[in-house]
C-alpha cells in the first residue's frame, strides 16, 4: 500500500502542494502534519505505527521526515525493520532501488559523521569549561551520542535481507568507528538479544 505523509512546520503554511504531489503518486492514504515543533508530530507517529510490511511511504522531499542525518538514519533503520521502503518524489530517492540501498548506507556514515562533530564539539566545551575551573563530566550511563551511537549499532545489527543479515559485525564496527567490545555493549544497553549469525565477524 502507497502511504503519504505531508507536513508543513507552521499552521499558516499549505500542504496543497505536497498533497497533490502524493495523491498524483497514487497514495491512498496521506497523513498531513502543520507543527512547529519537529519532537512532537502525532500524525507522524500514527503514520508509523500504522505502516506494515510491504507498504511504501511516500513523502514530497527528503526533509519532511527528518530534521538531520541522525534523525533520517533512525527513521530509515525503522522503516527498514518494519519491511517499508521510502520515496521521496523531488529527490528521486526510492530506497527500494540499489541506488537507494545505496543512500541508505551513505545517510549511515553521514550520521556517523555528523555525530563526530557534535562529540568534538562536546569535548572541547569540556575543555574550556576545566580551564575555567569548573568541574564537568559525563553523567553514569551513556551520553546522548552515545546512545545514538547505540540506536545505530541495533538497527545496523537487526536489518536483515532475503533472511540473512544484512551487514557483518565487522562492518557496523567500522561504519560506526567502534570496537566490537563497545558494539556488544551497545547492544546489551539497548536490550538485543545476542545470538549466532551466519556471516563472518
């Protein structure tokens, strides 16, 4: 089934445009969002919790379901384990395509990447912040990078392709620019059962 989601960050803007774009793809369904604020999208949600395997969502643009690459990573992993490919219609992106497989793995690194620099970024606040003589730290647990880091290694592990997974332990490690000790952990903080996998480590 043919799934649209439109969505507009102010009420005073139209989804017209975007909704027409949608119908003309031949959705039969289209959730339509107006919000201001991108953490809180109930029509979204609904639209998720709603989509089975098989279907494909269908959006106007890349950017009406992701706020950053980390965000687009996430919700492309969900999808991915849900069975539901995405189109975005003035992208030309269609992640049912070997060309989008492909920018599935590269929206991988680029989130990777995009989590460096706000880690670097974090890190030397914390040096400023130690030469001003304030004390910092990091609280127990696993920091917000962290546990991005983590939803990644979990949705990288859990993606599966014609029964078999998708990408090898070895490979998540280097994509995410972890050790494997750290992927376990990872994986035990986010609740996935470990078991055998039948591909090289």
């Amino acid at each position: 089934m043919k799934i649209g989601y439109a969505r507009v960050s102010s009420v005073k803007q139209n989804l017209t445009l975007q909704i027409e774009a949608l119908t003309a793809a031949g959705c039969q369904k289209v959730y339509r969002e107006k919000v201001s604020a991108f953490k809180h999208r109930p029509e979204f949600e609904n639209m998720i919790n709603g989509l089975r395997n098989g279907d494909t969502l269908y959006v106007w643009k890349i950017d009406r379901i992701g706020r950053s690459l980390i965000d687009l990573f996430g919700i492309l992993s969900r999808l991915k384990e849900i069975g539901v490919n995405l189109v975005a219609i003035k992208d030309n992106v269609d992640t049912s395509t070997m060309s989008g497989k492909v920018i599935f793995s590269i929206a991988a690194l680029m989130a990777e990447y995009e989590t460096e620099l706000r880690r670097d970024r974090a890190m030397a606040g914390l040096e400023i912040a130690r030469s001003q003589g304030r004390i910092g730290g990091r609280k127990p647990g696993l920091s917000p990078d962290a546990i991005k880091k983590a939803n990644s290694a979990k949705a990288l592990y859990l993606l599966h392709e014609e029964g078999r997974p998708l990408y090898a332990v070895t490979d998540i490690c280097n994509t995410l620019g972890i050790s494997k000790k750290t992927f376990y952990k990872y994986l035990k903080y986010m609740n996935v059962e470990i078991g055998t996998r039948d591909f090289k480590k």
